[in-house]
C-alpha cells in the first residue's frame, strides 16, 4: 500500500465502525440522536453507505441499548458479586448503580422507555435487560435470606421496588428533582426496610 493511502475498510469492519459510531452517539447524545445524518458524520461516508449496513434505524438504536445495557450489566454484575457475603453484595450493587460515571447510561435508558413507545424492538431489549437486572438482585436477596441476613420477604418484589426506585430517580436527575444525596438515600433507606438490614457500609475491598 502506497505511503499516505487510507486502507478500505472490509464488510466487518464498516458494519463494526457503524456499531460504535451508534453507541457513541448514544452515549454523548441519546438514542434518538442516532440517524442515518448523524452516523453519516460520525463515520465519514455517505448516508447510502449506513442504509447498505443498517436498513432499519428502529432495528439499530434497538440492538445499540442491548449493546450498551448488556455490557453495564456484565460490569456492575462482576463488582456485585466480587464480596463473598451477600450482604456484601447488595451494598456493592448498590455503590454500582449509584456510581455517576454511569449517569450516561441512565440516560441511554430513559430515552428507552420514551423511545419504545414507538419501537417494539427497543420496548423489548428493555423488558429483556430489565428482567436482567431483576435476575441479578434477586440471586443476591435470596442468598442473603439463605444466610440468614435478610428478611424473609418476596425477592422478586424486592428486586422490582429496587428498580422501580432506580428507573424514578433515573428520571429525577434528568430535571434535576431533588440532590443527588436525597435520590439515592431514597433507593437504599427502602432497600434497607424491605430487607431488614444496614447498607451504610461499603463492602471491605
């Protein structure tokens, strides 16, 4: 290849460019910022080029939130399960959700919600990465009522009201409704009364 050429790109790599392009935008500018426009500018290239790789921009911002909501369960899944005590476990998921390098992601799933209004296959890698989430607190509670540390409530209604709270405060912020503090003491102080327990602490490292 001659010194100052540019290789072109293989199928692979384009349709992986367009990927990433998609979950950047995302990320910087929300789900609904992903456009055959947007893309086109992100990657370089011509609309027409994007429409060759993504026919349905519903199917990609689609298969983008699964992208981005899997890997941020994989991550907070790893940290949440590092302790070996399950009360150990709920005070990291909880450090994990709180975390504000995460904000971003929220923000991805808010636009979730609005967007699959209108988008079924986005309503549904939602329902399937919230069922996710749920999977991974009531793992955690139900190890916790083995153990003893826990009270003996639903797990699977404790895991919806820890979301539930999670997914409102999601929303609080975006408004800016209330500090930081007060939204997150709300998610804990109620994780704490379901589970009869204390998650002021912070798992030892």
């Amino acid at each position: 290849m001659a010194a100052g050429t540019t290789r072109r790109r293989n199928a692979t790599e384009r349709a992986s460019e367009i990927r990433d392009a998609a979950q950047q935008i995302a990320l910087n500018r929300g789900l609904a910022a992903i456009s055959l426009r947007n893309l086109a500018a992100h990657c370089g290239v011509t609309a027409p080029l994007i429409t060759h790789y993504e026919p349905s921009m519903e199917t990609l911002v689609a298969t983008t939130f699964s992208d981005i909501a899997e890997k941020e369960i994989a991550e907070v899944e790893r940290f949440a399960l590092a302790p070996n005590k399950p009360l150990d476990q709920i005070r990291a998921l909880i450090e994990a959700i709180a975390d504000p390098a995460r904000d971003n992601v929220g923000e991805v799933w808010t636009d979730a919600w609005s967007l699959g209004r209108r988008n079924e296959p986005l309503a549904e890698a939602a329902r399937q990465s919230m069922d996710a989430w749920h999977a991974l607190a009531i793992g955690i509670i139900r190890a916790g009522q083995d153990a003893g540390q826990f009270a003996p409530v639903s797990p699977e209604r404790a895991a919806l009201v820890l979301f539930a709270l999670v997914d409102a405060t999601s929303a609080y912020q975006l408004v800016n409704f209330r500090s930081r503090e007060t939204r997150e003491s709300l998610v804990r102080e109620t994780l704490e009364d379901m589970l009869d327990v204390s998650l002021g602490t912070k798992p030892a490292k």
